[in-house]
C-alpha cells in the first residue's frame, strides 16, 4: 500500500509490506484499511497459493477504555455471514481484488482509528 495515497497509516503500509506465511485455509488475517484495520479468516485457497478468499470476522470490544484511546482490546469469532474478499498476491503483497486493500497474513487485528 502506497502512504498517502492508498494508506494513512505508516502502521498499515507497514504491515502490507511485511513477508507473509504461506497462505492455508483457517490462517487469520487483518484487512488494512486507510488508517482501520478489520479480522478475516482465510476461508479459500488456490492451487497456485496467488490467490485466496478472506472472510471478515465478528469481533467484541472486551476493554472499557473508551472510544477515543489506541489501546484496544478485542474478541474475535468466526462469522459465516461475513463479507468475503477476493485476493491476490502482487509484488506490492496481497491485495483485496478490486478494492485496493491491503491484507496482513497470519495475524487477526481490529483496530478503529479513534481520530476519525
């Protein structure tokens, strides 16, 4: 993800440029957003590993710390009825096909910009 321009968050460009595992169907992920970040599953692979389907999780807030602070505590679950994201693996990393969006292999995040 390019900073400025596709990310506002050095923490996301970061991130999607980070080496990934390989990809397997269970592995958690985090989509990137501009500065959000939101819990997927890997839920389909391709024979190739280029491309895989992602599917958002539920997610709980377990801390009371309030809207506005960067800490952030969360519960994570499975969610059948979550969204699904194409991917695809490019020389930039893995990207949500379409939309842009990075997405970070092997580690489940969510984080709401409190700022916004």
């Amino acid at each position: 993800m390019k900073l400025g321009s596709e990310t506002g968050s050095l923490i996301n460009h970061i991130a999607s440029r980070a080496a990934s595992p390989r990809p397997e169907v269970g592995m958690p992920a985090t989509i990137l957003l501009w500065t959000d970040r939101c819990p997927a599953t890997v839920i389909w692979v391709s024979a190739s590993g280029k491309t895989i389907k992602v599917q958002e999780d539920a997610y709980r807030r377990t801390d009371a710390r309030g809207y506005y602070t960067e800490e952030q505590d969360y519960e994570y679950s499975p969610d059948p009825a979550g969204r699904v994201e194409t991917v695809r693996l490019t020389k930039r990393g893995w990207r949500v096909k379409g939309g842009g969006s990075g997405v970070m292999l092997g580690h489940r995040e969510r984080y709401e910009d409190p700022s916004f």
